[in-house]
C-alpha cells in the first residue's frame, strides 16, 4: 500500500508548451508509478493539449472551472467541475480550457502516452 498526497512532494509545477497550446500549469500528483501517471493540470483559457492518445488510456476528473474534449472526427463536447471522462485505449483526442474559462482536471494516464501535433484553430 501506498499513501499518495495531494501532490508529489519537491516536484516543482511545471508550465508546459511543448504539447499545449496557450498556459498550461502541470503538478504532479503521482510520478509515473507502474506505467500510471497522475497529474493536476491548470489550463488558462483556451489552453489546450496537442492531439495525443494513451496506451492503456486516461480518466480525466474535472475538479474546477468550463473545458472541451474532443475524439478525432467528433465536434468538441463541454466538461464542467464534477465530471469525469474515460478516453479509451489508443483514442486519439485533446483537452482544455473553453475559450472564455479556466479549467482544472486531474489526469489518471495509463501507459505511455503518445504525443501528436497542435490542434488545428478550427478542431
């Protein structure tokens, strides 16, 4: 058994731009324990990952504010505080904040995850 703390202790937050378009703030909750990540995301308006897929997939728990997830070939859907998302195995999809509001999740990825290029203006 393991007791995991609400973040991972002398891991600094990291703001990240190689596979998120605008701000996007990453602190960890959980380092890669047994091919499992988890990690809280905060994510200015608008913000958003790149297109990305995950070997075993990603629960997403949104826990504040207005997003969008999107699987390729389907229009982007709303996630609000409260939700949770499964994204299944090898689904390729992004997320992020809606245009006009922040948005904090914390992401459950499980395997490696598979990064792809920036999301398009108009995806």
């Amino acid at each position: 058994m393991r007791i995991v703390p609400g973040r991972a202790e002398r891991i600094p937050s990291e703001q990240r731009s190689a596979t998120v378009t605008g701000e996007a703030w990453f602190d960890p909750v959980l380092p890669a324990t047994d091919a499992t990540t988890i990690t809280t995301v905060f994510f200015a308006p608008g913000a958003r990952t790149f297109w990305h897929h995950h070997e075993h997939g990603q629960i997403l728990q949104v826990l504040a504010g207005r997003g969008l997830i999107c699987t390729a070939g389907e229009q982007p859907q709303v996630i609000r505080a409260g939700d949770t998302v499964w994204v299944p195995p090898g689904e390729r999809h992004w997320h992020g904040a809606a245009p006009d509001s922040f948005m904090t999740h914390t992401a459950i990825s499980l395997g490696t995850t598979h990064w792809a290029e920036e999301v398009a203006d108009d995806a």
